[in-house]
C-alpha cells in the first residue's frame, strides 16, 4: 500500500491507466466488502486469475498496488471504501459494481450516509456502461444504483435496516414491512429481486435453485455469497460451480474459523459498527460460547464510540462476557445499562485466559481484531 500511495502521489492518472483494458469489478459498502471481494476472487481463480487486493487496503493507493503487482492480469476484483468508490468508480470505468449496504459507520471519517449514497449515483451516471449489483433490502443503497444504467438486484434474508429510516431522495418516512419497504411519498420502493438468498437455498434470476450449505456462519455470509454468485455470473462463471467453491470456504482472512487453544477453540469476529454487531450477535445466539468484546476506537476503527449505544447487548444477558479494549469503560456502562453481566480484562488474549475453557468468541472492532489475530495465530 506504501508503494501505491507514493505511485499515487507522483502520478494522479495511474489508477486510470491501471485499469484500462481490465475488466475491473469493484466491491463496496460498509459491512462484508472484504469477505464478498474474498468470495469473488476465489470464484474467479480458475477462470480469470484476477488481482485483487486481498490485504484488505481498500483506498485507492490499495488499488494501485494490487494493479500493479498483478500487471498480466485482464480482471481485476477490488474492494473499495464506500466513501472512495466514486473517485475509483470515475478513474477505473468499471465493468460491475457490487454495493453491498450502506450504514453508519466512523461518522467522524465517512460522513453521513445519504451524502455518501449520493456520490455514489452521481459517478455512476458519469460511468455509462457499468452494471451495478445491489442489495434491494437497502433503501440507500437503491437510491445509489439509481444512477446506473443497468441493475441487477440482490435480496437478503434479512436486512439492517434502522439507518435508513428516511427517504435518501425526498426525506418522508419509509415504511418497512415483511414484503419490503416504501416510501410513503414518493417512488422509491424495494425493487423486485433477481437473485434471492433465504435459509435454504439461492435462487437464480431465470428461477434456478441452488442448495447453498455455507461454512461461514450467519446471514450475512450468505448475502455476501450471493453477491459473489451474482457477479462471478456477470463475468460468465455459472451460479453451479462459484456455489460449489463457496461452500468449500471456512476462513476469510482470519474470521470465522476457530482457532485451537489448550483451554478451548477461539473464534475472531469483527464487529465495528452497530449494523456489524446485528450479524455477529445473529452468529453468537446459535452457540453457548463465552464472548469477549473489545472496543478500542482507534484511528483505524474510527474514534466514535457514540454507536455501542445502538448496538442491542442485551440479547447477551446470561452469557458469559469479557469486556476489553481502550474503551472498555464506555462498553462496560453500556453492558451494564443492558444488564449483561460481564467482566474485565486486560486485552482479549488475557480475557480467553481469565476464562474456564470451553469456546469463546472474540468479537471486536479493527484494532482490537488484529492485535488478537496476531497474537493468537501470529500473523
Ligand atoms: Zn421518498
């Protein structure tokens, strides 16, 4: 990433030449970018070989670096920040466009959500040609995609949806209910799906079905396995067989697999925004493990901690639960307002060895995540 942002410095256009004559398809949004890009590249693999910036770097100067270390590529699969997806959008021309959702998160760094679902639509209207992939469950991410020509809709099983209460294109209310959602005064609405994901199965655009036994936990992972499929079919890869080599996933980048410890398996789980928390508490409610938390609220994880406040921590109540991190304080009053009993410990690590065995799960924000990844597993 060094490499590409001085690139980058010296040389402004660099991303836009990169990118010509690659097919390049860009994977935004505020949670699951990494898995689903994780996803596409592996679908990809046989086919295309593609590069992809696998680090997670997903500025531009990550770009530039993934691109350039990979210059015999003809595709490319790159996750991209939310908020510099439409300078990417403008400086790449991409072919597909993946946005995933669109929720709070590091309101001091990303700024609001309608802003940013705005200059979304606005590069993609200047970039004619790029079908977008996107999620119809997400009011702000079907206002987004309303600048593209062509759109190809994705619906979940179940959607975060308390960050877009408000119509992004008039401000009235929306409405949300079991068949989907609308505004109450203008056109705006859930689209009708193409691809559709539920408990079971994955349902294809021409009524197709396809058993989708995942090993990555929750719901989240099979929407974001349902974008892959949908773009992977984009490219020409058949629903069948990008099904198949998701199935065959147990890790992505050092989430969700369980990590063997004398005392007890642990899991790593990265929870950095109120809409993250929602899938990792829909993982934990299926297991009996203890739960670390860890909030830091680092640069990296945006300085905010105002959001732990729209996380529902009670559904923790009865659990066994550590809290952990520089902001252990302000996640401590708010585990106790959610009368969720829970201690303290020095760091993630020292909590897993504080506790009797058994599995644990850590869930926590980026630093948090990494520190304890590196310290469990060495990397
Ligand atoms: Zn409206």
């Amino acid at each position: 990433m060094i490499g590409g942002r001085v690139a980058l410095t010296l040389d402004p256009g660099l991303l836009n030449r990169l990118a010509t004559d690659r097919t390049v398809v860009l994977v935004s949004g505020t949670n699951g970018k990494s898995t689903t890009t994780s996803m596409l590249a592996r679908a990809l693999e046989g086919d295309f070989s593609p590069a992809w910036n696998s680090t997670g770097a997903n500025m531009p100067d990550g770009a530039v670096t993934a691109l350039l270390d990979r210059p015999d590529a003809g595709t490319a699969v790159l996750e991209i920040d939310e908020s510099y997806l439409p300078v990417v959008i403008d400086d790449t021309r991409p072919g597909v466009v993946v946005l995933l959702n669109l929720s709070r998160d590091q309101l001091d760094r990303v700024g609001e959500t309608r802003m940013v679902a705005n200059r979304i639509r606005e590069a993609l209207r200047r970039s004619p040609g790029t079908t977008v992939i996107a999620n119809a469950a997400d009011p702000l991410v079907v206002a987004a995609a309303g600048g593209a020509d062509r759109r190809i809709w994705v619906r979940p099983p179940s959607s975060w949806h308390h960050d877009a209460v408000v119509c992004p294109e008039c401000l009235d209310e929306i409405r949300h209910h079991p068949s989907g959602w609308a505004c109450t005064r203008c056109d705006l609405r859930r689209p009708d799906a193409d691809w559709t994901v539920d408990e079971a199965a994955l349902y294809r655009p021409d009524g197709g079905r396809h058993p989708f036994e995942l090993h990555l936990p929750g719901a989240a992972n099979r929407t974001n396995a349902a974008f892959a499929v949908a773009a992977a079919a984009e490219l020409g890869v058949p629903a069948a067989s990008t099904v198949r080599v998701l199935c065959g996933v147990r890790d992505v980048a050092g989430r969700y697999g369980w990590i063997d410890r004398p005392g007890g398996p642990v899991r790593l789980l990265l929870a950095k925004n109120p809409a993250g928390w929602q899938e990792v508490l829909s993982v934990l409610d299926g297991t009996s493990s203890s739960v670390v938390i860890g909030v830091n609220s680092r640069q990296s994880d945006g300085r905010d901690p105002s959001w732990l406040w729209d996380v529902p921590f009670e559904r923790l109540r009865g659990r066994t639960v550590v809290a952990v991190g520089d902001r252990a304080d302000d996640l401590s009053v708010r585990l106790h307002y959610a009368q969720v009993d829970h201690a303290r410990a020095a760091d993630a690590v020292a909590a897993v060895d504080s506790l009797r065995g058994g599995p644990v799960d850590i869930a926590g924000d980026y630093s948090t995540f990494v520190s304890a990844r590196a310290r469990l597993v060495g990397v």
